[in-house]
C-alpha cells in the first residue's frame, strides 16, 4: 500500500472555518490525503480563508507570495484557496497567482476529491458556485478516530440580515439550516469518539429552523445523546432570540452558561445606520430576559467603533451601554469597509479617532473582564479538561463560563470534567485547585 499524500491547512477567521477545515480534510482522506502540521512535507496546501478583516484578500496574496518559492523547489506541490476570499475573489486568485491549482468556495468543499483530480491530471480547478445538493449530505460521516473533548459542529450558514458592514451574504449565501436527523447523527458520532462538549455553529445560529422548535428543540435533542455533556452555540442575531432559545437557558442543564450576542453599537442612529433592525434598549430588554432566566449566564459581544458618520455622542452611548450590560469579554474592532458593502460608500471618520475610541473601548472591556474573572476567585465551578498546561502537571480546560482554568492535579487526565475552586485570576484565565470530579 502507498503512503498517504499529505494536506497542510491554514485556517483563517472563525469557528465556522476549523469545522470546515476538518470537514475538507475529511472529505479529501478519501483521496488518499492524511493531515501533516508542517507545509515543508505536504503534498497539498490549502489556504481557508475569512473575508471579514481588512486587507483580507491582501493577506491571502501575500502568503501566495511564500508558497510560491516552495513550489518552485517542489514543482508536484498542489496549492489551493479556499473560504470565503475564495468565494468573493476566485477568478482574481486564478489570474494573479500561478501558483493556485484550485480555489473552492465554502458551499463547494465537497466537490474536493473531483477538483484533486483534475488538478493532478494537470488542470486548474474552480468552483465558487451555490450548488443546489447539500454538501453535508454529499460526505461522509465524521471518522470514528478518538478525538478530543471538544468539537464545533455546523448546523446553519449563512445570513439574511445584510448588515451594511458586513460581506458574509455574499460570501456563504441565504440561510440555509441542516435537518435535526443529520445534526443528530453528527453530534452521535462526535460523541461515540470521546466528544463530550460541543459548540453549535452559524453565521446567524438562533435563526436555525431546521427543528420544528427552532435552536432550542435541537439543544434539547442533543440534551439526549449519552456522553454529550455541554452544548454552546455562536453567533447568535438578537432579533433571533425566541422565548423558546431564552427559557432554554434555564431549563436546559446542558447548555452553558455563557452567551456571545453581538450588539455592534449602543446608538440608536449607528444601529439604523447599520442596518441591524433592533435598537440599545431592545438589546438591554433581552440582556435582562435572558438573565431572569439563567442569572449567572455571562455575556459576551461585538462592537464596532468609528463606523462612518459616528460622533462622539454615539460613541459614549456604546461605552454607556457597555457600563449598563457587564460584559465578561468581548471582540471589538475599529471599522473596515468591506468591497461591495453599502457602508463602504460612506465616508471613513480619520483613523486617529477611531483608533482612540478602540483603545477606550477596549479598555473599558477588559476592566470588565477582569472583574467577572475576580468573582469567580472562591468560588467552585466545572472544569472541562482539554489539554496539558504549559507546566509539569498541569491541565487546561473551560470552565462553563468559558473562562480557561488552570490546574496542577495527578488525579485527573484530559477529558474529565471535575469540581474546581477558584484560586485566582491572571490576565485572560483562572488557576484553581481540583475538588470532587463531577
């Protein structure tokens, strides 16, 4: 039997791109493809790329730029781009780098084996269609290998919203939701291979239909799967989050207590601007539902600071919102127009400003962080262990908040989930000392 060929793949941007990532790696391993960490020896490269950035597209060209000297010394080496540059940008990627042998859109990944093909016969392969089949349905089931404790697991792409920032109905297409019965199979199978946590992934996931009751009758089933023990889904819209998906946050033990709603601004104006359809005090509403219904449910967030025509008035009523909710994390970015966006008509606000208001921003974030992370010191909490930590002894796992926890035991090996008492707070993760395993 030959040795298998070798697939080297750079993941950029979301959680959504690493269930990709191993989906195609998946999808190509019947081609004869086992995964190497190393580009040096592969036989294949793929580039899965994220559109959401600034200078995205620019990134991807300069990491062709390097590749392109590899392949110059190994002339059989296969390069290709996928994701959502790929999508936006395929027939670009094709005309200025040679070194390309394919480029595949992210509703196109199953159609890898055909495109491998064509390209060692010699082509050059694109395909950055919306194909009418299904691709969940088109590959195979995920392998029965041991895996680790925690996994994503795709149940809705795309998005109907068309926020005027943002390029992902462009790039993954309307929202389409995966049928419960395959999510289910899916989620079976993760767990039969030692999964014991898994985060449910979309572009818009609380806008996910493909239950009769919505995301919160599929947190429910997967509630069901013997060995599955904690369910999470990301990113979640606030114009999605039904009566159902909020009481589930009380009544489903499974489901952790730590939510990402993005808000993106605290004016009412920017919000309009945005084309976001909901406004501060619809957002703080929901927060406060939310809350009564699972108290101790941890918050985090997107914010965009120094969108066009923001003033410094707006601005202080995204820092008043912020004060208002308590976030214990957040992402925040100074805005990017992104080609072919309605925002990115608009005239930009000078960077000096925006990049004041970003430091604010974030400082005030990471005063709240620290805060949520210094109530936790005494208290117990479960920690799900993931990996070895950094020192002898040491393991590093999620607490339910998803706050990282450090331990030093020889009780407790990857896996396990055990009662820890929080001991103290460094700068983004918690130490603690082991009690009763759960």
């Amino acid at each position: 039997m030959s040795a298998p060929k070798k697939l080297f793949i750079k993941t950029y941007g979301c959680q959504m791109n690493v269930y990709d990532s191993e989906r195609m790696a998946e999808a190509l391993a019947v081609s004869g493809y086992a995964r190497t960490e190393t580009q040096d020896d592969a036989d294949l490269i793929l580039l899965n790329t994220c559109h959401i950035r600034e200078k995205a597209s620019e990134k991807v060209f300069s990491e062709l730029g390097r590749l392109r000297a590899l392949k110059d010394e190994r002339p059989d080496l296969k390069v290709g781009v996928a994701g959502c540059v790929a999508q936006a940008e395929g027939d670009e990627i094709m005309r200025r780098a040679p070194v390309v042998d394919l480029v595949v859109g992210p509703q196109s990944y199953h159609r890898l084996p055909a495109m491998e093909e064509a390209v060692q016969k010699g082509a050059r392969a694109i395909d950055t269609d919306f194909p009418a089949e299904d691709k969940f349905t088109v590959l195979a089931g995920r392998p029965k290998a041991a895996r680790g404790p925690t996994a994503f697991l795709t149940v809705q792409e795309g998005c109907d919203k068309f926020c005027a920032f943002c390029v992902v109905p462009y790039t993954r297409g309307a929202e389409v939701s995966r049928p419960a019965d395959r999510i289910l199979r899916e989620a079976q199978e993760l767990a039969a291979s030692g999964v014991r946590e898994i985060t449910l992934l979309g572009q818009n996931v609380n806008a996910y239909h493909g239950h009769p009751g919505g995301l919160a009758g599929l947190v429910e089933a997967l509630s069901g799967i013997e060995g599955l023990d904690r369910l999470r889904y990301t990113t979640s819209h606030p114009n999605d989050m039904d009566d159902a998906l909020i009481a589930a946050h009380g009544n489903q033990p499974k489901l952790m207590p730590y939510l990402h709603l993005p808000v993106q601004s605290g004016s009412d104006r920017i919000l309009k601007a945005m084309n976001r359809k909901h406004t501060a005090d619809q957002y703080l509403a929901l927060v406060e539902r939310l809350r009564a219904a699972r108290p101790d449910l941890l918050l985090s967030s997107d914010f965009i600071v120094g969108f066009p025509g923001e003033t410094e008035a707006e601005f202080e009523e995204t820092l008043a919102l912020i004060r208002t909710v308590g976030f214990g994390a957040a992402y925040s970015f100074k805005y990017s127009p992104r080609p072919g966006t309605p925002a990115a008509e608009r005239p930009a606000l000078p960077d000096e400003v925006a990049d004041d208001r970003l430091q604010r921003l974030q400082s005030l974030i990471t005063a709240q962080q620290h805060a949520a992370q210094e109530a936790m010191i005494g208290r117990e909490v479960e920690v799900l262990f993931e990996k070895p930590g950094r020192m002898p002894g040491q393991l590093t796992g999620k607490s339910g908040h998803l706050h990282p926890v450090h331990v030093t035991t020889d009780q407790l090996r990857v896996g396990d989930i055990a009662r820890v008492r929080i001991t103290g707070s460094g700068p983004n993760s918690l130490s603690g000392v082991a009690t009763i395993p759960a």
